[in-house]
C-alpha cells in the first residue's frame, strides 16, 4: 500500500528555525540601536516640550510616556533598516557569486 510522502518535518523545523534567526539578526541590533538613539536624543530633548509643541493628540501624555513612544518609533525606524540592510544582503549573495566566479575563470 502506498501511503502518500509525507513532509519532511525536519525541513519545515529548520525553515522555522531560519525565520527565527532572521528575525533575531533584525530586531536585537535595531533594539541596541533604539536605545542608543533615544539616550542621545532625549538627553537633549524633553519630550514634555514635544507634547506641547506637537498635535492636539498628545495632550494627555505624560513624561514616561513620551519616552516610550520616542523609544518605540526609534526601535521600528531601526528595524526598517536592519530588515532592508538584511534584505539586500540576502539578495546581493548570488550576483557576487556569479562576480566572483566570473573573475576567477578569466
């Protein structure tokens, strides 16, 4: 009787395992980042001034408050280029293969 081929588990357990990793090669150095962003920026920045010089919306926020939505914003601006800088990466791989190898043969 043949039984139909069932998936291979441990290939969808490495391609999980690689999203993982990715995600883990985009997020930890965009959060480093963030932190060292909003340091250098609100030490010079008090985001009470930013709430009343900002729109209406943000009326309500206070000091703490300001701080993690400045840390947020710096964190997802961050992740934007760690996730392009790694997209590019993972694109230019074969091309500069193909270059490395066209360079060698000649």
């Amino acid at each position: 009787m043949n039984y139909p081929a069932q998936p291979d588990a441990s290939a969808s357990r490495s391609a999980a395992m690689e999203r993982i990793w990715m995600l883990g090669i985009v997020l930890w150095p965009s959060l480093l980042a963030a932190c060292l962003a909003s340091l250098l920026f609100f030490a010079a920045v008090d985001p009470l001034l930013l709430r009343d010089a900002g729109p209406r919306l943000f009326d309500e926020l206070e000091r703490e408050g300001g701080y993690a939505l400045g840390f947020f914003f710096f964190w997802f601006i961050a992740a934007c280029a760690s996730t392009l800088s790694l997209y590019l990466a993972r694109t230019l791989r074969p091309v500069a293969r193909d270059a490395l190898t066209s360079a060698n043969e000649r």
